[in-house]
C-alpha cells in the first residue's frame, strides 16, 4: 500500500510543483512504499540516521522521529540507534537527536500500557495491523518476523480486542500455530468453551475449524502466528465476536 504524504503540495505546490511531485509521488509514494524490498521500519530506521549524520535535526527531523514511532520502533530502539550512531555521526548531533526524540516518546515513559507490553517481550509490537482492520474488534498491531519458507508474524491485541470468527482452509495442510508470548488472552472454537492463554501457551489451530483469538478485557495480548505451509491456503473471515458474547469471559 502507497504512502500518502502530501507536504511536497502544500509548503512548495505552487513554488516549486515539480519538487513537490517528486516529494510526495516519487519518494514517499514509490520509494517509501516499496516494503516487499525494505519494511517502513527500517526506512524510518535508516532516514533517522542518515538525517541525524547531517545535523538536520529540525522539524523534518521530528517528523520522521514520530514516522519511526508509529512504525514500530520503541523507546528501548531508537535510544540503542542513536546511541550507536552517536559514534559514527558525531556526540553532540546525538545529545541534539535524543533531546527531540525523547519528546516524541514521552508518553512511553511512564504507565503507558503499550510500552509496558513492549517491556515484557523481545519481539517488536509493529505497526498499526490496519490491512486487516475490518476483520478485528479494537486495535491490534503487526510485527512481521519471518516471510520466507514458514510465515511468523507477532500479533499484538489491547485490552478487548479480537479477531472475528474466521476458518483457515487449505487443499492440503495448512492450518496455523500461535505461540503466546506475552500478557493475557483467549482462544474459541466454535461450540467449545474459551480458553485462557498466557505466556508459553502453544495454540494447534487445524484447517476447517471456526475459531477467534484476542486479548482479555484487562490486559495486552501478544502471540506469534506461525503459517502452516500447504496448497491453496486461505483465510474465511466471518462475523465479529459480539460484546454480549465476549462479555462473558472472566
């Protein structure tokens, strides 16, 4: 999916149109959308540096700074990665870049249940899962770890939220297999009673069966979703998970 930006058009449009198409067109709607060769994280990891190395520490800078936030780097990354740059760019462009950065992270700092979450595990919460945004109750999170032979994707719940009742097909194997990794959540099948997930819990999911996960009302939820490989492998999105039903849960 194309990154929008519009700024080239608004500062420069009627200055310098070409520029601005060049901008807006070329670098965030060709360069930065190309994720099948470089995820946004690590091109909002990479402009970071390359920005902070010239001392273009400005509001370009804290622009791409909240980019990289809500690209998935936390408050523990970014500190690492200017600390790292610091010896190559230079000590006072860091002590400049960290002054802005910690502006731009400074609701982490505190109680914010996100980082708090982020704080129990070693995977990345990712970014906003809006590709399947139709298909959840509430906000989840996506964090690619793995695209190549077996698909691993860290999926990340808030409190409340969970994915509608859906059936994994396949013509040959398939399924999926989650691997709890951090907070509280649950998992049905249809007919069954939920279950409770924590940490260490291992979910067998097998093609043809109707099923939900999410978090619980109280707490974040994180699972790897490991891919089962198979033939003609797809997804059967169903109806969302009611209030009344989920409501129940303890």
């Amino acid at each position: 999916m194309a990154v929008k930006q519009t700024a080239g058009r608004d500062t420069l449009g009627a200055f310098a149109p070409k520029f601005a198409q060049l901008n807006d067109d070329v670098l965030f709607g060709e360069v930065w959308s190309r994720e099948d060769k470089l995820s946004l994280r690590d091109r909002s990891l990479v402009t970071v540096v390359a920005l902070m190395a010239q001392g273009l520490v400005d509001s370009s800078f804290q622009y791409h700074l909240a980019t990289a936030k809500q690209n998935g780097l936390t408050r523990q990354e970014i500190a690492e990665v200017l600390t790292h740059a610091a010896f190559y760019a230079g000590w006072p462009k860091a002590w400049t870049a960290f002054r802005m950065a910690k502006e731009v992270w400074a609701e982490d700092e505190g109680t914010d249940g996100k980082a708090q979450h982020q704080r129990e595990m070693v995977f990345p919460i990712g970014a906003p899962n809006d590709g399947f945004a139709q298909y959840f109750v509430g906000q989840s999170y996506l964090h690619p770890l793995s695209t190549e032979q077996v698909g691993v994707y860290n999926v990340t719940f808030e409190p409340g939220c969970r994915n509608n009742w859906h059936i994994h097909h396949a013509a040959k194997g398939g399924g999926q297999i989650l691997l709890c990794v951090a907070g509280q959540g649950w998992y049905q099948e249809w007919g069954k009673p939920a279950q409770a997930l924590q940490p260490g819990d291992v979910v067998n999911i097998p093609t043809g069966v109707k099923h939900w996960h999410g978090a619980a009302k109280d707490s974040w939820f994180s699972h790897l979703a490991l891919e089962v490989p198979g033939e003609s492998c797809k997804n059967e999105w169903l109806e969302a998970v009611t209030d009344a039903d989920y409501n129940q849960l303890g």
